[in-house]
C-alpha cells in the first residue's frame, strides 16, 4: 500500500510543478520524460542493485577517509578534541568530537584539495564532458546540462561566479532558469561533513538524483525554447582582446594567479565557509527555540514551529510512503530544514539514524529524509542566489529572479521531494 502511495507521491510531484508552470505550452515533455526515467534508474541502482551499491559506499568510504585524513590539522590545533592517534578510514575516535571538529573542520582540507583540483584543470575538464553527455542524452541545452553538473562539486555562489560569462549573454528567462536550479545544489567539498552525521550511501544517491531533478522540474516550471545558435558553452578562459602598446589588439588567455597564493585564497575561503556555516547554525537553533518559547506564552503547549511546518509538509511526507504517524514526524524535519538548513536536522537525527532506532528503525525513513535534506533549499539560500546574481548581470535579469522568488523556493522544494521520492521507491 504505501509503496503505491508513494508512486503517487511522485505523479503529484510533477503535478504540483506543472500547475505552477510559467509557460505550460512549451514544457518539452519528451526530455522530462527521458530525464524522469534516468534518475529513476539511478535510484534502483544506486539503492537497490548490489553493484550501485557498492559503488556509493566505496565513495562514501572515500570522503570518510579523507575526512579522517584532516583529523592530522585539527589535532595540531585542538588536541583536547581529536585523538592523539589519528584514524584511517574507517576507524574510530577517542577524543571528544563535536559537530565543529568532526564536521566542520575537515573543509579546511577538502575545499582545498577540489580546488586544487579546478586549478590544474582537471574537475572543469571532468564538468565539461560530464555535462556534453547528459545533454546529448536528455535533449536540454548544453549549458543548463553543463551547469547542473557543476553544482555538483561547487557552491551556489561559487558556481555563479564562474559562470558570470554565460550568464550575461544568456537572456533573463533562462538565468531564471539557472537561479531556480541552484536551489538544488550541493557542495561536493562538505559531503564528507554530511557522511559524518548521515548515512554515506544515501547522501551520495541524493546527489545525482537531485542533479538529474533540477533539470526535471525547472523544465516544467520555466520552460524555454533556446535556438541552436545560443545553444553554446562559454569557457571560463576562453581568450579576451588584450590592448597592445602600438595599440593594436591581441587576444589572449587569463593568466593564472600564482599556486601559493591561490591556495592562500583558497583556505582563507574554507575558513569564511566554516565560520558561515556555524554562525547560520547557531543562529538559527537559537531563534528557533526563541520563537518557541514565544509560542509557549500562548498557553498553547502544541504551539511550535516543528508542528507548523509539520502540518504544512504533512501530506508531501504522507505521499513518501508514511502512515500518518511517521508521515508528521518526518514533516516535521522537512519544515525545520527549509527554515533553517540541513546541517540543523542532520545534528538532531544523527544518532537515531547512525543506530537505526526510533521511526529510523525503518530503512525506507532513513533513505527518505536523507535524501531530502541533501541539499541547500532553504530560505536563506534564495537571499544568497539573488545576491550573487546582483552582481554578476543586468538589473533587468536580477528583476525578473527577485519577482519568482517563491517559484524558487517551490523548485527547491519540490526538486528534493522527486528525489526523495525515487529513493524511496527502492528503500523498504
């Protein structure tokens, strides 16, 4: 029975993006539908089928190794916290690890390293073709494949940032578009913070599943006809006109900045994110329960945020494949993360579900919600994505993001719902 619930989930899913389409006549269903039956044979593979895995436990052991590997720094550092005896993959700590050491800490290392790796070229080569293929497969225009792809292994804003060349030469409806898929994405460089407190298996299946639903439901919700001749990919060091002594012009590549002082640049970087990431954490936790205790003064002992969101998400959870019980509980988690962000849910369930007890006795529960808050939809995602985009093109393109600002929360919203949705499928 609620296996066909949560088939249904999903047709409501789409459903639900349809009635809020922007232009329903040139929803291009046949590359919706090529899409939707990608990610639902990822899903089977990635959480049903043996090979599959294997294949996301084998990188979550990875990201877990190189986890521990950062343990060395954050040893020098604070000693009180890490074990004296640093562990390799797979090992366990002796020391009084916290959410800042066993979580955050480890992005001064792992920023870094996939910097380093953008720097010598290699992940801008791995995105390029990554992303050639699946548009080739799915029919999308080559740089909303492209661009889906980089988010994989990049920040909301950092992803934009780079894109600031395509960006000011694609028109205002298709960077809707791109505003309204980054509401999907995820940072490859804090994944090993994620397999710290969630299992590794399901954070790593939500990420192509959520790659593969953002293009899903973006193109329901802003379809765009785009012409062969727009169709194109704009190098990041693509040559510029360079002007010359005698005045002539000569078009060269960008220079690079030197390696030290990139990766300079690059740690002091890791370092803002961590401090981001704690302060959004904290701040949120504490008004949070601010606005509870203010609840409290009603008399009203039911009175909280958890059941107001859980109200409000109660039937999309439902549609999951719930009895109502469960379908509250997990609603609950689902409001909590869209109003603060993910790292504040993953700390509360942690324990439960690393220990499979509670309502995370249930394999189905586990695979759901981890599925669901692998992301960065959230509230405060939207102010970041429309700040960046205010500084990258034209106030006329930024207007049109600032009018859509709830099509953008819908589209976070719904994207890690189909994700959670196709997961589920195969998590019983």
């Amino acid at each position: 029975m609620y296996l066909l619930i949560n088939i249904v989930g999903i047709f409501v899913t789409i459903g639900v993006a349809y009635l809020f389409s922007r232009n329903r006549k040139h929803i291009q269903w046949k590359s919706v539908g090529i899409v939707t039956a990608l990610q639902l044979f990822l899903a089977w593979f990635f959480v049903n089928f043996s090979a599959g895995r294997q294949a996301v436990v084998a990188a979550a052991d990875g990201f877990n190794w190189l986890v521990a590997t950062s343990y060395k720094g954050i040893a020098f550092a604070l000693p009180d916290f890490v074990s004296k005896t640093i562990p390799g993959a797979g090992g366990t700590l002796d020391g009084n690890m916290n959410f800042v050491t066993s979580a955050l800490m480890p992005i001064l290392l792992v920023v870094p390293l996939f910097d380093i790796l953008t720097y010598i070229g290699f992940l801008p080569w791995l995105v390029k073709w990554i992303g050639k293929g699946l548009s080739f497969i799915t029919g999308q225009p080559r740089f909303e494949a492209f661009f889906s792809i980089e988010m994989m292994f990049l920040g909301n804003t950092e992803v934009l940032a780079v894109s600031k060349g395509q960006l000011t030469q694609m028109n205002e409806e298709r960077n809707l578009t791109i505003a309204l898929m980054s509401m999907s994405c995820v940072t490859a460089s804090i994944i090993g913070a994620y397999t710290q407190m969630m299992p590794g298996q399901y954070v790593l299946t939500a990420i192509p599943l959520n790659i593969l639903g953002a293009i899903i439901i973006t193109a329901i919700l802003n379809p765009v006809v785009v012409d062969a001749k727009d169709d194109i990919i704009v190098e990041v060091n693509e040559p510029v006109e360079v002007q010359q002594a005698d005045g002539s012009v000569k078009m060269e590549r960008p220079k690079k900045e030197p390696f030290f002082s990139f990766l300079g640049d690059s740690i002091l970087g890791a370092g803002k994110l961590i401090l981001i990431i704690a302060a959004s954490v904290m701040a949120f936790v504490a008004l949070a329960n601010l606005i509870d205790q203010v609840f409290l003064l009603t008399g009203l002992k039911w009175l909280s945020l958890e059941n107001i969101f859980g109200v409000i998400m109660f039937p999309f959870a439902w549609l999951l494949g719930f009895n109502p019980q469960d379908a509250f509980q997990i609603a609950q988690y689902m409001g909590t993360k869209l109003v603060t962000n993910e790292f504040v849910v993953m700390g509360e369930v942690s324990k439960s579900v690393m220990a499979g007890t509670g309502l995370f006795a249930n394999k189905h529960a586990i695979a759901v919600l981890t599925v669901f808050v692998t992301s960065f939809a959230n509230f405060g995602t939207v102010g970041m994505i429309i700040g960046a985009f205010k500084g990258l093109v034209s106030n006329e393109k930024v207007n049109l993001i600032s009018k859509n600002v709830p099509l953008m929360l819908i589209s976070g919203i719904l994207v890690s719902l189909l994700s959670a949705g196709m997961a589920g499928l195969f998590a019983w």
